[in-house]
C-alpha cells in the first residue's frame, strides 16, 4: 500500500511544464513563451483613473468626489 501511495506522489510531481524564459523546441525560435502583443495591460494593472487611485486630479487635491461619502 504504500508503493502504490508513493507512485501517486510521483506522477504529480513530474508534470510536463514549461519555466519561463527557459529554452523550448515547441516554438521554432526555441522560445518557451511568445512575448505580450504591444500594449497589452496585465490583469488588474490598468490605473487609468488617477482620481481613484491617487486622490489628486492634476497634482491637485479634487473639488468633489464622485463616490458617495458614507459613514460605516
């Protein structure tokens, strides 16, 4: 019982993967990876609205706020 608990332990660590930046012959340049398309944003990195995530619109503190002020 217990060869056959180990074989099980095997099996999940010698998974077939790719490591970043690693060589690969799955692509024709030997890469592992493609590269981003330009411009590409990664998930939850795009910080276009500077009031909300810095507080200041222009370096400058903002007039009002457009979310509502609530007491908790």
């Amino acid at each position: 019982m217990l060869l056959a608990a180990s074989a099980c332990r095997q099996d999940m660590h010698d998974q077939p993967k790719y490591i970043p930046l690693r060589g690969s012959t799955f692509f024709a340049d030997g890469r592992s990876a493609r590269t981003p398309v330009a411009g590409t944003v990664a998930r939850g990195e795009l910080h276009e609205d500077t009031l909300l995530y810095t507080g200041k619109v222009e370096a400058r503190m903002p007039r009002s706020f457009r979310l509502p002020w609530t007491r908790t």
